[in-house]
C-alpha cells in the first residue's frame, strides 16, 4: 500500500495494475521535470497527486445513438460488430476502425495509428466511448480518437475510470500519455493509506474558513464527487482546490513571517538619531521642492532607521517619480550619524548614472562619493579599496564588483539594492553581511502589484512612491502599422530639426533565419544611409563591449547623436531628458512589463514625450491586448497588474533571480483571496507564538521546505 513519501520510482511494487519499473521512471521523471526538481528518484507520491488536471469533463450521462447532434461531446455504451484496419495517404498512415450498436443506431468510432487495438476490440465487445461527435458521409455519427472504457459483465464491481463518471484531463506529463496518467492516479487512489496523511493545518483554521480535509481533498481533486457543481473545479473554486490552494499560502504566510521576526530579533549594528543638524544636512542636498509621496516614504523609511530593529523596506515607484533622491537622502541620514552607505545597481551605465547625479546632488557637501565597477583599472580598484577599508569614502555606487574579494568597509551602516530583482538572493546578503546588520533599502522601478509583493516581498515593509514630480506630463502612446512608416519617419524629423533626440529600438541585434524582423545592426545602416543621411545614428546593443556602449550613450547624453538605435539594453537607467520620442519596432514581440520600462526613458523633461509602437499585422489576442493596454494608460501600477493576470508571477518577475515561490496549485491572481485569508492565519499565528507544541510543529514543517530558504532563520 503506497503512502505519500512512497518514491515514485518505487510505486510498480505497490500493485498499480500494468505499472511497469520503467514507467514508473518515466512517471517520476515527468513529474520531477514539472517541479524543476533535480533527482527524479527524490520525488514522491505526494508530488504526483499535486499535478492537477488542468480541467475536467463530465462524462457521466449516458447518451443514445439517436440523442447525438453534430460536434456534441458525449458517452455512449455501445457493442462492437464489426473491427479492422486499413491504410492510408499511400501507406504512411494506418486507421483502425469498427462499428457498433446500441438498440437505437449505430456508429463508427476509429484511431489514427493504433492497429494493436485490433485485439482489444472483439465482436461483441461493450464498451464505453467519450468524445466529440461527428455525422460522417454514410450518414452514421463517428468519433476520431475516442477515450474508451470496456464494460465487464459482472458490472456493478467496476468503477470505470475514462467514461461514464466525472473525469479528469491532465497535461501529458513527459512520456506519459493524458488516460495512461489517468489511469495511474486513479489506482493509486484506490490504494493509498490514506489513515497516513497528516492534518498539517490546525483544526480551528480549517473551522475559521471553511476547509475540508487534506485526504479528502486529495481525493476529490482528482476524481470529484457530484456534489459540487464540475463548474467550480474547472475555476479551481471547488472545496478540494481550495483547501491545497491555502495550504500552500499557508506556508508562504509563516515562511514569510518567520523570515521577517528573525531580521527584526537580530541585534541592529547601527545607531541613528535625527536632530537639526541632520535635517540641516538633508534639506540641503534636495534639487527641488519633494512631492507629497517622497515626503511620506522618507518619513517611514527614517522612522525605521531610527527604530532598535534593522531596517528592511522596499521602496517601490514608477519610472521617474523620484526614488533615487529619497535614497540619497536616506543615506544623508546615515552619513551624518557616522556611518558608510553602499548602493548596489545591476548595470555599469546606472551605476555611473547614479554616481553622477549623486555627486552633483552632493557638490555642495563634504561627503566623498566614489563609484566602484568592474572596467576600473586595477589600480584604481586598489586605491578605492583601501579608502572604503578606512572608512574615507561614504557613499559608494557600484555594480556586483562591490562584493568582491577585497571590498571591505570600515562601517557599513545603510545599503541601497537598485533594480533589486536582477540580483540573486545570494548577492544581496553578501552585500549586507559587509555591515554589521546595516538598514536595507530595496528599490524597484518595476510596479509590483499587491498580490505580488505579498508573495515575493512579504518579509519586508512597502513604502510607494505613487505620485510624479510636477511638471511631469504622461507620455503619449500611439500603436500603428507599418502603413504609417513614412508618416513616422516625418514626424522624427520634425523633432529632430526642433532639437529633441530619438530612440528607435529592435526586438534583435542581428538578423535571424527564424524570425522575420528587423533588427539593429542593419537598420541603424540604413536608417543612416536611406532614411536620416543628415543626422547622427548611434547603435548600442547587449554584445558590445562596455567601454563601447558607454562612449555611445555618453556621446548621446552630449547630444552629439540625433537617434540612437538600440536593443531593450537601454531599458533601465538611461536619462536623457532631450530625447522625448521613443520607436518601438515590432512592439508586438515585447512583453507588457518591457515596453512600460522602455516608455520610461522618455518624458524625463518637461517637454511633451511621444512612444509609437510600430507592430506587425500578425499580432496575437496576448499581443493586441497588451498594445491597447499601453495606449490606455502610463500608470505603472494598472500596466503591472495587467502584466501580472495575463503571464503569471513567474514570468513577470523572473522566478529565479526574485524567488517567487514555485506553485504547484495556487495562482496568486486569481487566487488572492485565499491568499489573504491564509495570511491572516499566519500571521494570527505567528502574533500569538507562545511555545506550544502546535505552533512548533508547523514551523518545523515549514523549515523543511528548502524554497523558503529558511534554514538561517531563527
């Protein structure tokens, strides 16, 4: 009798009928496959029950030949008369084939290429049929590729699985073909030890909402009963689906919970007061007048500087509503009290944009700003170093270079993670263990919707910066075809003769057999040669070396090129405020999130900004949904919840470098309420933690699930 930790690799011992060791294999590494797990021999049947159908079909009622309409779906119980098969288009292709009775018709049903079914087919044969209906040309229904069950005399002692009941439909999981997983599933049902499942949730959190057991919901997920109607369990709302669906929230929320009471309980290494010379000192590197928003996410992130716990706030805001400058005042803050700041951005071209507009911003100070990248010299490394080491510098801008071997700070109190999201997590501790637990600040320039910041940043406090700075117009967003080319070469022109720069990006770099597009090399020569000959055309691209891409932007921000054409390397921390026109070619090939990021480079200036999305005419429902989307709104916050309902967690965030927790059930889109309720239960939990058994036990479970990292945490 197979139990939940029974390896799948063990499962053909457990008497599952016709389950062979090397399907048994092939079954563990399908499902190991869909975990992204390493060792298929690892995973369990656990694993295997929590792969669901992705829908079901009722096929329960019993039809008649005579009830059937064209195209219908339906069951039928029929006796095969006649079988054979023959072969087709010159031979390649072979149809197996028969027809049968029932007392008021008859039908054909055949299969493409499965002439060992000949056997399985006798005359007399009763069998269950599910499928889609067709009237053929004799005038008899006939089914292509029906699911089939075979009917045994003694028929009360068989449940069939495929036909005649509520059935489940799964995605082929590797080798495994949808009815041979069926099949599997259902017997391995039928024989486990279910008294062996543990209740993991307490009682009175499955009382307070409502949830059935964790046995029953095994086994109502995969063969439902017919007491809820089949509509819920195709919306994943069935009692069953929603029971895993908070289990697995469930574990998020005390994860989550538990990460955040082990940062708050360790011992903070710094020490900050704020009197008027500190707010002397602040007031002093401000450019300009702070709106409401930064005001109001300042406040919270020094009241968490000057609290006895370490700060770990994310700071969150659309392209150009001003983080940078509340960062740097933050880190004023600190500077003031003694301490070094260090901020970490992913890309050469931001570092050495943030350095810039940092120490223009600090002109007036006393502070030392120094940027630290990769592309130093040798020697320049080494003296940065040794100034870092003797605390000379306070505040240093650099990429991932600010935590190699020989980067060590004097009093490292406040660090800045930029564009958090491109970092793996094991980047970011290593920058924080270079304080002693230093006040951390993660900035995004990525909205992040509510439910996704629950899941990926649940562990950390939310400032939002939801307000741009005055003067700020949105920029206008148009989507044409490619009947609009020469309009829109006109109207660049135009604003180039006014004396206002140009983007014009290319989904490609160099021109693909596979892909039909344009791409950048090329079009840059031509856009210089055919279409712009009096203008200066810049090319910059992910392959060119740095020092290369960096003279270009560089020879941009100087104005000395007219239109820079680019690839999406340009997507995050170019500000040029004179280029105030961006073309976007083949927009249809860029995801919601990429273009609302490259939009962004433009309207930095008080000048009305422009994006046309130029598309192609073979554009998806997805595509033409996202275009619209875009030409709808320039809010960050709608672009980033729409981004988020139409490609899921994972691919909006990139599940590996952010650590979105891989869900087997839940959706946390369309699943947020339960997300809510079951964080409430965590938290409700983790408020009232007084040592009982109960409360130790579920911790325990949660600290075995190696995806929450958890193993550190006190």
């Amino acid at each position: 009798m197979p139990k939940l930790a029974t390896p799948l690799y063990e499962l053909h011992l457990h008497e599952i009928p016709r389950l062979a060791m090397k399907t048994a294999q092939k079954l563990a590494q399908g499902v190991a496959a869909s975990l992204g797990a390493a060792d298929p021999r690892q995973v369990t049947v656990e694993d295997l029950l929590h792969y669901l159908p992705m829908r079901y079909e009722d096929r329960s009622n019993l039809a008649r030949i005579r009830d059937l309409e064209h195209g219908m779906f339906a069951t039928l119980e029929v006796e095969v008369r006649i079988a054979g098969s023959y072969a087709v288009k010159g031979g390649r292709l072979r149809i197996f084939e028969f027809s049968a009775v029932d007392e008021t018709g008859q039908i054909r049903a055949y299969w493409w290429n499965q002439v060992y079914l000949q056997n399985s087919f006798p005359r007399g044969r009763r069998v269950l049929l599910y499928g889609q209906w067709k009237r053929g040309r004799r005038g008899f229904f006939e089914v292509e590729n029906p699911d089939y069950e075979f009917v045994s005399d003694d028929d009360d002692s068989t449940d069939p699985i495929h036909t005649g009941r509520r059935v489940p439909v799964y995605r082929k999981l590797g080798e495994v073909r949808t009815k041979q997983l069926r099949s599997i599933i259902y017997h391995v049902i039928e024989r486990l030890d279910f008294s062996e499942v543990e209740e993991v949730i307490p009682k009175e959190v499955l009382a307070r909402n409502g949830l059935i057991s964790r046995a029953e919901s095994f086994r109502q997920i995969h063969f439902p009963t017919d007491e809820t109607p089949l509509e819920l369990y195709n919306k994943f709302q069935s009692p069953a689906h929603r029971r895993l669906i908070f289990e697995e929230f469930f574990w998020l929320g005390l994860a989550m919970g538990l990460r955040k009471q082990g940062r708050e309980q360790s011992p903070k290494g710094t020490v900050i007061e704020i009197n008027d010379p500190v707010r002397d000192a602040v007031r002093q590197v401000l450019p300009f007048k702070p709106t409401g928003a930064q005001k109001r996410a300042l406040g919270e992130i020094v009241a968490d500087m000057t609290s006895p716990r370490p700060m770990n706030r994310l700071l969150q805001g659309d392209v150009g509503s001003g983080k940078t400058i509340v960062a740097v005042q933050a880190a004023v803050v600190a500077i003031e009290n003694g301490y070094q700041t260090a901020i970490m951005v992913p890309t050469e071209i931001l570092a050495e944009q943030h350095a810039k507009t940092i120490k223009r911003v600090m002109a007036s100070t006393r502070y030392r700003v120094e940027l630290l990248t990769g592309s130093l010299t040798t020697g320049r490394k080494r003296e940065l170093h040794e100034a870092i080491s003797k605390g000379e510098v306070d505040l240093v801008v650099g990429t991932h270079a600010l935590i190699q071997e020989g980067v060590g700070f004097r009093k490292l109190g406040f660090v800045v993670i930029d564009e958090q999201h491109r970092f793996g997590v094991l980047q970011r501790a290593e920058l924080m263990n270079r304080g002693y637990n230093p006040d951390v600040l993660v900035m995004t320039a990525t909205p992040i919707p509510r439910s996704l910041a629950m899941t990926v940043y649940g562990d950390l406090d939310v400032s939002i910066i939801d307000e741009m700075p005055p003067g700020r117009k949105p920029v206008i967003t148009k989507v044409r075809g490619e009947e609009a080319r020469t309009k829109i070469y006109h109207f660049l022109d135009r604003v180039i003769r006014e004396g206002r720069q140009v983007y014009v990006v290319y989904p490609l770099v160099e021109e693909s057999e596979k892909l039909d597009l344009l791409n950048a090399s090329q079009m840059a020569e031509h856009l210089q040669t055919a279409v712009f000959p009096k203008f200066r055309i810049g090319l910059i691209h992910g392959r060119m070396k740095q020092e290369e891409k960096d003279e270009t932007m560089e020879q941009f921000r100087r104005g000395e090129i007219h239109i820079l054409v680019a690839t999406t390397v340009i997507e995050v921390g170019v500000d040029v405020p004179n280029a105030n026109v961006m073309l976007v070619e083949h927009a249809e090939r860029f995801g919601l999130s990429q273009l609302h990021q490259l939009r962004g480079r433009v309207g930095r200036g008080n000048e009305q900004a422009f994006c046309i999305l130029l598309a192609g005419h073979k554009r998806t429902a997805e595509a033409r949904e996202r275009l619209a989307i875009m030409e709808e709104t320039s809010d960050g916050f709608k672009v980033a919840e729409k981004d988020l309902e139409i490609r899921g967690p994972g691919e909006v965030m990139g599940t590996r470098q952010s650590g979105v927790p891989a869900f087997r059930v839940g959706n946390i889109v369309r699943d947020y309420a339960v997300l809510e309720a079951a964080k409430r239960e965590a938290d409700r939990l983790l408020a009232a933690r007084s040592g009982s058994s109960e409360t130790a036990r579920l911790i325990e479970i949660v600290r075995r699930q190696p995806k929450f990292g958890l193993a550190a945490v006190g």
